[in-house]
C-alpha cells in the first residue's frame, strides 16, 4: 500500500490522514508489537515513535532486567512499550513524556490495555529537579535523533545523560540506560562508570542495544532475545590461545549481541570452543556444540590470501556468499577482488589470524554437503593446517 499516495489524496481531510497514520505505524510494527496490536484500541502519535518503539521481545526483557523493583520512572516515554512491559511485570510505572500529544495517546493506551500507570506531559529533567519523589529504578532511552541526523555518544543524545546521571541517582536506586550499539563498551564505562553493567542485546541479526545498569559490578554480558528466548553469556577475563581453522572443523560465528559484548572465554569454557585470533570475533570447534549462541559453518578449505589463490577459487567457485571480519577488504571489495558472483550455497570468510596473516575459508551451511571433486582434489593439496 502507498500510504504517500494515500496522504497527498486525502490532504486536508484530518479523519482520513490520522487512519493513514494508523495503518502506516500498523503495518510497520507488525511483526515486532503482534500482542500489542492485538489490541483494536491501541494508537500511534506519530510514525517516528512507531519506528522507534522497542520491539516485545527486547522490552520484555528490560522487565525481566528491573529485578523487583516495586516503583520505576520512564523519563522518556515515547510509545511506553518498555513501560507497559514493565508494568505486567508487577512494578508501579510513572511515565513522563515530552510530547503532549504523545503524552495524550499513550494515556488511552493504557487504558485500553487495561495497565494502570501515572502518565506525565513534562520534561523529564526539570520534572525530576523539582520532585522529592524516590523510585527503585529509573529506565531512560535518550533520543538519539533529531534534525542533525543520528547521534550515538550518550553526550549527543537528549537528554545528555551524562550530564543528569547525578541526578538520576540522587533519585533512584539504580538507573537503567538504553544505549546506542554503536557506542563502544569501553568509551560507554569512561563516559558512565567503570562499575557499570552493561548488556548487549541483540535478535540473531543484530545487537540492538547496549543496555547499562548502575550501579553495577563492571560485569559484560549478551544476550540474545528472538521468539524461542534468549542465550546468554558473561565475558571472561583471559583471552585463550588461538586455533587455527583447518578442514574438516566447524567455524562458529556467534550472534550480533555476543560478537558486542566479547565473552571468548566463556564461549570457549562452556562450548569447547577457541577463538581463531584475539580480535576476529569467529571460533573453531571439532563438531557443532549444542546451543551454541550463533551459526556453525564446516569449513571445507583455507587458503593464504594471494593472487593464485584468489585465480583458483575463482575458477572452481563461480558463486560465493562471501564475508569479512578483520579483513583489509570489506565483502564487496572481495567480492570484486576474487570475480565471483554473490550467492550460491558455499560461504567465504577472509578473515585476519596470528602474525597479520590474511587467509580465506570456505564453508558450507550444510554439514552434509560435499565440496565440487575439482575443490575436493584441490583442498587436499592446499588446505593449510595448524603447523
């Protein structure tokens, strides 16, 4: 459906452009708010909260994350998914929301819901300067957009956190702060708290978000949160000797949120795994290990990176899925690099090991397939393997 279209149409007519809106913001939250709209009374303020909006899964893991907390303050409401969430949970929400609009629509979506919250039409800082109230946990999501484009420093969102975080604890327990996924951990611990807990959650094909809790203990951690729940894990502290990929094993790529939050060594004491190299987020195993948070690959060849190489993958590979981590070259300029199509069901990695030696390796989504005989024959010969 053309919702543009259907707006220049009907221009003028405020009945018909607020259904448009409605439709609009249904159509694009329909996969990621399906309990909430199926509620015929619930409403978008605009299409920019509907992209926004936090999707069910992740905020019901925000609920989970606010660990009894009986009073919690939402200084940043927007379409109050988090909020409702948390209120199913079984905490008292107070929700201030800049926006009166907004601040209107979400009152009637509560109600139809059936969740009982205190809704406010304030700014959330001058609100929280002037109260005397206290709250188990306040849960903040700055704006990181606005006319300038997108912003990921906590210090370029609004509200600047890091300049109202001594408020924010002067007011409440713990706070909870969603953060960008851009920003870098360390760069999030200057800018906070070293003893910040930090959280990277993510679907199985992005991280979503870092989520930071203070006060904490310093701990890193990921979870992974789709329809069939979550796989976590908690970093380590030592780094484990690298392992060379090899024909035959299986190259572990673990999802988005883990790849943020680093946990090599737990992967590695829980899963039997071994990273290839301290800064390329792939590891190796003998065989897939059972609820492994990511995708598995058996690798069929590895090869140095080098012209001969590039000439004879290329020959015998007409069609790769190729992808690069810690690569000079990223997938496309690979891509071009090697003259393959994209595609097929073979999947390249050029990837960096020890000593900056670049390699590529070629894998199978399928444990069960067999290479071509010519790369079969050809592996055998220039596979490399661990010295």
């Amino acid at each position: 459906m053309d919702f543009n279209a259907l707006r220049l149409k009907y221009h003028g007519d405020p009945v018909k452009m607020d259904e448009i809106l409605q439709a609009e913001c249904r159509h694009k939250c329909a996969r990621k708010l399906p309990r909430t709209l199926s509620h015929d009374g619930f409403r978008f303020p605009s299409t920019a909260l509907a992209e926004m909006a936090t999707a069910e899964p992740v905020a019901d893991f925000h609920a989970r994350m606010i660990d009894g907390a009986s009073t919690v303050l939402d200084m940043t409401l927007g379409l109050a998914i988090d909020a409702f969430a948390m209120s199913r949970h079984g905490a008292r929400l107070t929700g201030i929301e800049l926006d009166p609009h907004a601040a209107e629509v979400a009152c009637g979506n509560a109600e139809a819901l059936g969740i009982d919250m205190e809704i406010i039409n304030a700014d959330s800082v001058e609100w929280l300067r002037n109260t005397d109230r206290h709250f188990d946990l306040i849960f903040i999501d700055p704006a990181r957009r606005d006319g300038a484009g997108r912003h990921f420093a906590l210090a370029d969102c609004r509200p600047d956190v890091t300049a109202i975080l001594p408020l924010m604890m002067e007011h409440a327990s713990r706070v909870m702060i969603k953060c960008s996924p851009m920003i870098d951990i360390s760069r999030l611990r200057a800018d906070t708290s070293a003893d910040a807990d930090i959280v990277a959650v993510g679907t199985r094909r992005e991280c979503k978000e870092l989520l930071l809790t203070l006060p904490g203990t310093g701990s890193t951690s990921a979870v992974t949160v789709d329809d069939s729940g979550e796989i976590a894990g908690t970093s380590g502290h030592n780094q484990p000797e690298p392992l060379f990929p090899t024909p035959g094993a299986y190259l572990l790529e673990p999802f988005p949120a883990v790849m943020k939050a680093g946990p090599s060594q737990l992967l590695d004491d829980r899963f039997g795994t071994c990273r290839i190299a301290p800064s390329t987020h792939l590891y190796c195993s003998a065989s897939v290990p059972g609820g492994f948070p990511g995708q598995a690959f058996r690798i069929i060849e590895v090869h140095d990176f080098n012209k001969r190489s590039a000439s004879d993958i290329a020959r015998r590979y007409g069609m790769l899925n190729v992808a690069t981590r810690n690569f000079p070259l990223s997938a496309p300029q690979l891509v071009k690099k090697l003259g393959v199509k994209e595609g097929g069901d073979y999947r390249l990695f050029g990837v960096t090991v020890a000593q900056n030696r670049k390699i590529l390796i070629i894998t199978t989504n399928d444990p069960t397939d067999n290479t071509p005989d010519s790369a079969a024959d050809s592996s055998r010969h220039q596979g490399l393997h661990t010295s």
